[in-house]
C-alpha cells in the first residue's frame, strides 16, 4: 500500500503547481491589453513541464520498486516456499531451503526497510522538481500596455 500512497502524492504536487500558475494569470484589460507576457507563459509553461516530467520518472520508479519489492518480500517471508510450484502440494520445501520463521521474518523485514527507502528516494525525484517549479513559476516579467 506504501507505493500506492506515495503516487498519489505525486499527483497532489502537480495539483500545487497548477493552482499557483493559476493564481498568476490576468485577463486583459477592458482595451485589450494584457500584462500577462511571453515570457511569464514560457515560466509557467517551465514549471508545469518540470513538475509533470519528474512525477512521470518518479512514477515510473515507484511502479517498479513497488512491483519488484512486493515480490521479494512475499517471497522472502514464505522461506522460498511456492506452493503453486509443480510437484508441491504446500507442504514440501521448494525453494531457499529450511529456515526457521524467525528467521524469514526478520530478513522480510530487513528486505522491507531497504524498500522504503528506495521508494524515499524516488519520491525525492518528483520533490526536486516541484522544487524548482515553484521557483520558475515566482519569475515574472508585467508588460507595461497603453492604456
């Protein structure tokens, strides 16, 4: 469940960038005239890319961490035990070998803090880029029209 959290923050960041690029636009006054330039559309533009671009690649991290992780650590809590394996009616020893509970447990939970940490850092991808969003997303330049 820890992967599922931690993408649906990514998409509470992306949320973030659009309500402040939101709050940034004007409408033209009523002669037509806007203060709203190129280069605050390219800012804005700037930011939306860099924060949907590192969700993307920490989304995509997270998704293989995730998937890899829960296979290991079912893996790794079994004892190497597959009872869907051929010949095996459950009771038989396919796999690791004979290790005790004890003993799967506490490597189940060393394999699972290693996880954790991984997917710290993959979300730490997507932080960096909401980061350097919210700074490209404070640069502006007001266009001075006739008004």
């Amino acid at each position: 469940i820890v992967p599922i959290v931690m993408a649906g923050v990514l998409g509470i960041y992306g949320l973030i960038v659009a309500v402040i690029l939101t709050q940034a636009i004007r409408p033209p006054s009523s002669g037509g005239y806007t203060t709203y330039s190129m280069y605050n559309g390219y800012a804005h533009m700037a930011a939306g890319l860099c924060c949907g671009i590192s969700c993307l690649a920490a989304g995509g991290t997270i998704g293989v961490i995730g998937d890899a992780g829960v296979q290991a650590f079912g893996l790794k809590a079994s004892g190497g035990k597959r009872s869907w394996a051929e010949g095996s009616d459950g009771d038989g020893d396919v796999g690791m070998g004979g290790n005790s509970e004890a003993a799967n447990a506490e490597a189940a939970n060393k394999l699972y803090v290693g996880l954790l940490i991984m997917l710290i850092f993959s979300e730490a991808l997507a932080l960096y880029g909401l980061i350097v969003a919210l700074i490209l997303s404070q640069h502006t330049y007001v266009c001075e029209g006739n008004e």
